[in-house]
C-alpha cells in the first residue's frame, strides 16, 4: 500500500509547519499549502526538503478556485484544515470588513477545502478531516467574540459533517488547542487594533485581555511539536493519543484548554439542570 495523502493547510509557520514535518517523518507524503511561497520561503525549503510538496492557498479564495486547488492533488486521505488566526476586539466596534475576513479564513475557507476533498475520500472509502478549532468555541472570552464565533461554526459543522460522511468511513475530528507557542499571538496583534485604541467603557474586561494576550508570546505553556505528535497519533491511531482514535469528536490539547473546557462543561450542565421544568412547559396539551 502506498504512504498515505496529508494535505495540511498553513504551513508556513507555526502547528501546521511542525505537523507536516512530522508526518514527513513518518514516512507519509504531504501536501502543505501556505498563503505565499516567497514570504514563507525558509517553511517551503523545510518542507521540500523534508520530501514534502508545497502549494499556494489562501483560505479566502473563492470556493471554485480552493475547489479546483484541492481536487488537483487526487488522493488525499488527511486534510488537516489548520490555517487560521484571531482578530481581538470588542464586539461592538468590529468592522465588516474584519469581521467577513474573520469568518472567511477561519469558517468558508476551511468549509470550501473539505467539501473540495469529500468527493475523493468518499470514492476510496476512506478519509480523516482534521478541523483545528480552539477552545475558544467552548469558552469564549472577551474580545473573542468573532474568533470564537468562527470556530464555534467549523465545529457545528464537523459535527454534522461527522454524522453524514460516517457511513461512508470518513472520520472528521475537531482539535481543540489552548495556549500554544507558534506565531498566534504575533499575527493577533497584527489582525487587532492596539489595545490603547479599546474605548474607556471597554477597557475591563476587553482591554485587559487583549494585553494579557500580547504579553504571553513566546511564554505559552503549549509546545507545538507535543501537539502536533497528539494530533499526528490521534489520526492515525499510534501512540500515546491512538487509543481516542474514533472514541472521541474532539482532540484536546493543553492542560488550560482541558481546564477551562471542563469548567465550561460544568456550567452547561448546571444550567441545563436548572430548566429541565421550564423546558419541558412549553409543548401543546
Ligand atoms: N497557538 C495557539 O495558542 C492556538 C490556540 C487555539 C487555536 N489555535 C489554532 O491553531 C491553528 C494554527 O495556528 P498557530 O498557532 O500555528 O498560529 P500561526 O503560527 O500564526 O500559524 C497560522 C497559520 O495560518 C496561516 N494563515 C492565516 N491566515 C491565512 C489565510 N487567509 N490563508 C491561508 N493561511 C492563513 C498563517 O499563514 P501566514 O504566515 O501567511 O499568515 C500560518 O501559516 C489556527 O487555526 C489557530 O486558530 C492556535
């Protein structure tokens, strides 16, 4: 049998660049797609060196041209939907034009390269759709609301995804990343107005979190190369993570992001605990 297809998009630095070169590694063949070939040359030279080839997407093209992009590489049996970054701002001052770039690389990009890649993995009966979300779905914080807003979608979406594409032994799995050390926080700054520009009334909480998260660059807990062996081992059932091979929807990584998913689990079914009446009051006599 032939070394197995990863297609991993957003490799030019960062999880999507350790995870292709570890799947290199391994001895599979990988496809790694980055927005620009000449910015991310030193990613490229890696990759290729490693064995692996390299394409130019960016997840805000149309859906015809990531479609024509993705289906031209043939088998892919992992597509790991990886590229992605945050906008931090308060909700009420995001403009459309953010907040539609937002939604664009994180949701309709991701959504336009899965659908691309279906018609192939349903053909050969046979696939894995990797979708890296963040806990961020799971416990929005402030200033969050849009980036959040994006991942929550990609995983509402795997999630029904999953029950469609089950008996055509395609798996989809959600990665839920906490605070990991590549160029995330770098690019965030990049994407969010200064946190000096946050109006007073939203200094606290919004302010406030955006300034944590530009001191934490290069000091988060998350080291990409541990996360991209969890992710690596829960696709391909090896390892320390094999044994969540298809027992699980969602790939935690990080003790934070476990923490505060837990947390937030809690609150949900505390919640829900307290309206099992009102819910059940509303149906006809
Ligand atoms: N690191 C964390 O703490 C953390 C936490 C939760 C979730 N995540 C998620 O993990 C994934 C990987 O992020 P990372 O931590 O590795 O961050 P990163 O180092 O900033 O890497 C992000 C990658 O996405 C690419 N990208 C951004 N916008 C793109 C676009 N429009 N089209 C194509 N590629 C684009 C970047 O390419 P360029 O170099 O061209 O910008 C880069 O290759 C993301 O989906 C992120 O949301 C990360």
């Amino acid at each position: 049998m032939s070394a197995p297809v990863w297609l991993i998009t957003g490799t030019s630095n960062g999880l999507g660049l350790v995870l292709a070169l570890r799947v290199l590694r391994a001895g599979h063949r990988v496809v790694a797609s980055v927005r620009n070939k000449t910015k991310a040359a030193a990613a490229v030279q890696q990759i290729e060196q490693a064995g692996g080839s390299v394409i130019e997407m960016d997840m805000t093209e149309s859906q015809a041209s990531i479609s024509s992009k993705v289906q031209a590489i043939g088998r892919i049996d992992y597509l790991v939907n990886n590229a992605g970054y945050s906008i931090l701002a308060p909700c009420e001052t995001i403009t459309e034009k953010d907040a539609t770039l937002q939604l664009a690389t994180n949701f309709f990009g991701p959504l336009y390269t899965l659908q691309a890649a279906l018609p192939a993995m349903r053909a050969q009966r046979s696939g894995t759709i990797v979708n890296v979300s963040s806990v961020a779905a799971q416990d929005p914080l402030p200033a969050c609301s849009l980036y959040s807003a994006s991942k929550a979608a990609l995983e509402a979406a795997s999630e029904s995804l999953a029950k469609e594409v089950a008996p055509h032994n395609i798996r989809v799995l959600i990665v839920e990343p906490g605070n990991f050390r590549t160029n995330f926080v770098s690019a965030l700054a990049q994407a969010s107005p200064d946190p000096t520009t946050v109006p007073p009334h939203y200094d606290d909480p919004v302010g406030n979190v955006i300034r944590k998260f530009l001191t934490v660059h290069g000091k988060q807990m998350g080291d990409p190369e541990k996360g991209a062996d969890r992710i690596f081992e829960a696709c391909t059932g090896t390892g320390m993570a094999g044994h969540l091979t298809g027992n699980v929807s969602r790939l935690v990584l990080g003790s934070d992001a476990h923490t505060r998913m837990k947390k937030s689990s809690e609150k949900f079914v505390h919640e829900l605990s307290l309206q099992e009446e009102t819910a059940a009051s509303t149906a006809f006599e």
